[in-house]
C-alpha cells in the first residue's frame, strides 16, 4: 500500500473514532427516534424485527447486515 494513502487512511480512521458516552446519549433517544417508524408499521411481527433490526445495527457485531443481526436474535 502506498505510504502516503496509509498515513490519511490512519488520520482518517482517528478521526473517525466515536467515544462511547456518545452512544450512550445516542440509546435514551433511541426510542423517540424511531416512534414514527414504528407506528407507521401495521404488523406486530414488523414491528419486532425493527425492534430486532435496531438491536443488531446498535450491537458489537463485527459486520452490521441482515444476516449477522438475524444471527443474533437465532
């Protein structure tokens, strides 16, 4: 890889960094956040899976897609 890429790539990546009391801040709004969503939402099942697809997009996951997240919930 070029030296000069790595080195904005490394900057970058830095900057990138988000602290954890950010997410922490991020989750008590969570809620209100997606509540037109979910109303707008007609099935209880559907319903669920927003609930499951947040928990997923929010969790440690490695990689944050459909099938990782489904994985979660078994």
């Amino acid at each position: 890889m070029n030296p000069r890429f790595e080195r904005r790539r490394e900057h970058l990546l830095k900057d990138a960094e988000v602290k954890p009391q950010v997410y922490r801040e991020a989750l008590k709004r969570l809620p209100e956040f997606i509540e037109p969503y979910f109303k707008s939402l007609g099935r209880r099942k559907q319903k669920v899976h927003l609930r499951e697809y947040m928990d997923g997009l929010l969790s440690d996951a490695k990689r944050k897609n459909v099938e990782t997240i489904a994985y979660l919930h078994a």
